[in-house]
C-alpha cells in the first residue's frame, strides 16, 4: 500500500538525531530508557502496566505499574489506583497503593498519597498528604567501596542492608 518514497519522506519515520559524518542515527546514552510516555487527561487505563520508558500521568490508571528503572510522574489531575515500582516516584496528584522506589519518592504541595512505601529516600512537602506506613531501605554497598581500615560494626548502627532498628510498637522506654 505504501511505497517505499512515501515512507522516506515521512517525518516520523526519520531519526531525530543524525551522526553528521555517516547520516546514521546517533547512539543513546541510555538504551534501556528511550523516551517519556504520557498519559494524557483524557485517558482511563485499567490493569497492569510494565514499562521501560519514565512515566507522566495526567489521566487515571487503576491496576500495577511496574517500571524499575523509569521515573514515574503524577501530574496534579493524575489519578493512579494502583501499587507501583518505580526509580523514583514524583507525586502531585494523587495515588492510592503501595509504592516502592529504589531511588526515590517526592510527595509535592497538593499531591496525595495512601499507601505503604518502600525507599531509602522521602520527600514529603508542606501541603502534601500521606497516610501510610514508610520503610526506609537502604542500598547494599558493594564490598570494594568499603574502607577496611573502619573498625567493625559493634552492634551502634544497622548493617548497610540490615532491617530497621526498631518499628513504633517495639520502642520501650
């Protein structure tokens, strides 16, 4: 149906960016993450989302999303009824579900949260509202950063990736 001239003079079938020497396109500096997909206002999306570009959420999404080392954005009419996993989480609209970021969440001014999180870094602004339980998580350290000249852990810190020290129901005075 299509010939091959009209493909070629098709704007969105050429490459954004091009090596000036060769005319072949140019390498990311990430492949794994290509782009931002957004979904709009106008759109209700129902069930489980895997992902591997970052995320804007402007419309509602009721199920999963699962998207490990994309960034995921609630925009302020953004509605997500659903748990998700994420690099980092940016919330200016609203989620109700567990959330768990191996980097980061940010509830901003207006934004809401309902939902346990998982993390090893929170931010929570003036005017943002959350109403869950947070567990801040820290990264495993790989044995060549550490100083062996530092003296052993004597039991006055957690390990790097030891659980936390005491929950609320478990400080006694």
């Amino acid at each position: 149906m299509w010939s091959e001239r009209k493909q070629e003079n098709n704007p969105s079938r050429r490459p954004l960016a091009l090596d000036n020497q060769a005319g072949t396109p140019l390498q990311t500096t990430s492949p794994v993450v290509s782009g931002l997909a957004v979904i709009g206002k106008a759109m209700v999306i129902r069930g489980q989302i895997t992902s591997k570009e970052d995320m804007h959420v402007d419309g509602e999404i009721d199920g999963t999303l699962d998207m490990p080392n994309c960034r995921l954005t609630v925009g302020p009419s953004g509605k997500v009824g659903a748990g998700a996993r994420a690099r980092e989480v940016e919330v200016l609209g609203s989620i109700d579900g567990d959330v768990e970021a191996s980097r980061k969440i940010t509830i901003r001014k207006g934004g809401r949260l309902v939902g346990d999180l998982r993390t090893p870094g929170i931010v929570i602004e003036d005017g943002a509202y959350f109403k869950g339980k947070i567990e801040i998580v820290t990264t495993e350290v790989p044995a060549v950063h550490q100083n062996a000249s530092q003296p052993e852990n004597k039991g006055t810190a957690p390990a790097v990736g030891a659980q936390p020290l005491a929950t609320a129901n478990a400080i006694k005075p």
